[in-house]
C-alpha cells in the first residue's frame, strides 16, 4: 500500500468525546490513587465486563494439577531446557486440560521473567524445533527469558458454532446470560491459568510475566491483563478493534463488523453497539488503563488500516490520566511516532513498524527491549 494512501487512512479517525478514565458514575473526577483502587477501577472492569468481554464465572478450577509430560534438557543445542506441560482440571461437565510449553534458558543463575504467548494460529509454532519470528523461542531464551506458550484452541473454540466444544460450555448454565462471557474472556482465562502453572516453576520469577498476544490473541492479552493483576506486563500486537483501537472515530474494522463476523468473540451485550460506538460507557483507552500501574506495551503495523495504528496509539495516550495517578506517564509524548522509532521511555510502551498484519521478530526485539529497560532481566 503506498505511503499517501496510508497516511489519509491513518489520518481519518476523530477521538473527540471519548470517556473520561477519571470520571465517576456520579459526575465527580477522582484524584488520587486510592479513588483509583477503591472503587473506580472496580467500576470500569464491571462495564467492560458487562458491554463488552463478559463475566468470567470462575477463577482457578477445582482439581487444579500440572504435570510435566516430557523433558528436554539439552535442547536448542544445549541452550535450554524444554518442559512439556499438562494443565487438568475439573468442570461441571467433566474434565479439561491445557498444554502449555515452557523453554527455559540454561545459563540462567536465578529465576528468570517470561513472556507467555497466546498462540491464536497454528499449534506448531510452539514447537521449539521449529523457528519462526511468532514465537522465536531462541531469541527470546539468548536474551535471559524463559519462553512459554499455550493454544488459545485448548480453551475454547474460535468458530461461531464451536461453543459446545469450549470452556464456557463446561461452566456455563443451559442459556448463558446477555453478560456471560465469550471466546476472549475463556482465552484470557487460559492464560491465567497457565500463570498458576507458572507459580510453581522455580526456574521463572511468577512476578516477572508478560502475556503477549497477537491479532485476537493481542485483544485477549489486554483483557487477560485488566483481569488478572498478576501479570507484570501485557503486551499487545495488531489488536485492533475492542482491543487496542479505540472504537470512537476508528477506521477500519468497526464493532459492528467485528460482531458480524465474529460473534463468539464478545459477549451479546456489545452487539448492541454496532454502529453506535458514542454510546459505548467505556472505551479502549480504558482498558489500557485498568493495567496502570503495571507496564503495557501496544505495538501495530503501519499497513494494518483494518486495526488503525492511530487508534491503537491514542488508547495509550488517552490512559495517561490513570497512570499519572502513580506519578508515572504512558508513552510520554501525543505525537504519533515514526516507522522503527519504539516509544519506551514511559510506563506504557509503543511502536509501529513496517508491513502488515503479523507478529515478527523485530516486535518481539522492541518488546525485549522494553523489559530490559523496565528491570525485567
């Protein structure tokens, strides 16, 4: 796509009369942190929640029990150790497993931070014998991380009629309410759960973790993260529409189409919404948000106009009121940044490359980058 194109696409969205991230039901702003923790945060996570994602009925399951069913010590030429590992658990309707791998870097003096990455494409990419900028598993471990993954598959299923075969149908009574939760909300469940798992690794420090997620799974990351305060940073890629973009003034994919196409992936409650983003009580920036004070990171590519990298930035912007609560900013600056110029100065880190729709090694280089700067090696 030539450059001019791209620009009048990426200049097209208005984000006047977005939600204030400050302002109380009852009109008041709040000011302070403790407004924030108290009781405003609460209230934001309810309305997304509500409107959008949905209301995750159950936290971590009874019969909860990982195990490791292979162990690879020597892999990747003896740069690390390989774990194969099997989540199980009980539901109402049986049982259910999740199979995350865990590469764990052998040089490693002490118990090392970890990205965990919600795999939305083919299993195979978490294959450690199989290299691919995805899930650059030997990058990520030459760095100091450990490296895990889990199939967003192995949750729930990601087909408009594959309800019966997901999470939800195993916790969920026999007609789910308007507010009941959907594809993303069951996959950033999964995370969580992987994150469990997590706890009990002594080679991974639990309170060094980021989730990482692409396309979907990017939008699952953000939503994983606002729920689950455990992860230490969240990383989202090309998330787009109901995820990083704010939906006010976005081009590209809006909520009305997002729904139309893939309606298993939010709750009932936000179809209501196509074509009337105004009336939305929330919007993204707010989610950004509701990770403050932990560190974000919102990545996009300059061709991906169905995402809107502009929308996908100004959420970062427009969550600075929250973080400035800690004392702290997001990307530091309003100015949208240039190709290949990564914004990490901030709590909340951003960057924009070349070519389209994909997750690529030079995203997971910035995302590194980011983590060293903010003391995660």
């Amino acid at each position: 796509m030539r450059p001019l194109i791209i620009s009048l696409l990426l200049s097209a969205g208005c984000f006047a009369g977005l939600p204030d991230p400050l302002m109380q039901a009852d009109g008041t702003k709040i000011t302070t942190k403790e407004q924030w923790e108290k009781s405003l945060r609460a209230e934001t996570l309810r309305k997304f929640r509500e409107n959008i994602y949905g209301v995750t009925p159950v936290g971590k399951p009874e019969g909860f029990k990982a195990v490791v069913t292979k162990e690879v010590p020597d892999a990747l030429d003896g740069a690390a150790t390989v774990k194969f590992i099997e989540i199980s658990f009980n539901t109402p309707k049986g049982e259910r497993k999740i199979r995350p791998v865990v590469v764990l870097p052998n040089k490693a003096e002490k118990p090392t931070a970890a990205f965990l990455l919600i795999n939305n494409r083919k299993p195979d990419l978490l294959d450690p014998d199989n290299p691919n900028g995805f899930f650059p598993v030997r990058e990520i471990v030459a760095r100091g991380y450990a490296a895990v993954g889990f199939h967003y598959g192995d949750v729930d299923v990601d087909k408009k009629d594959g309800y019966q075969g997901g999470v939800r149908f195993q916790y969920d009574p026999e007609k789910p309410a308007d507010d009941a939760w959907a594809c993303v909300a069951a996959w950033a469940w999964g995370a969580s759960r992987v994150l469990d798992y997590i706890g009990s690794e002594p080679r991974i420090d639990a309170k060094k973790v980021a989730v990482v997620g692409h396309s979907r799974g990017g939008k699952t990351a953000l939503w994983a993260g606002a729920e689950d305060p455990r992860f230490a940073l969240v990383i989202s890629n090309d998330s787009g529409c109901t995820g990083a973009a704010i939906s006010r003034g976005k081009v590209g994919e809006s909520v009305k189409k997002i729904n139309e196409l893939f309606p298993h992936w939010f709750n009932t409650n936000y179809k209501k919404f196509g074509g009337k983003e105004d009336e939305l009580p929330v919007d993204q920036h707010q989610l950004v948000a509701l990770i403050a004070p932990r560190h974000a990171y919102v990545a996009s590519a300059i061709e991906d106009t169905w995402a809107d990298p502009k929308s996908e930035f100004r959420s970062c912007v427009e969550a600075a009121p929250v973080y400035a609560l800690y004392g702290m900013k997001t990307t530091g600056t309003a100015e949208f940044p240039a190709i290949g110029t990564p914004l990490h100065t901030g709590q909340v880190g951003y960057h924009v490359r070349a070519g389209n729709h994909d997750l690529k090694l030079v995203d997971w280089q910035n995302f590194m980058d980011f983590a060293d700067l903010k003391g995660f090696r």
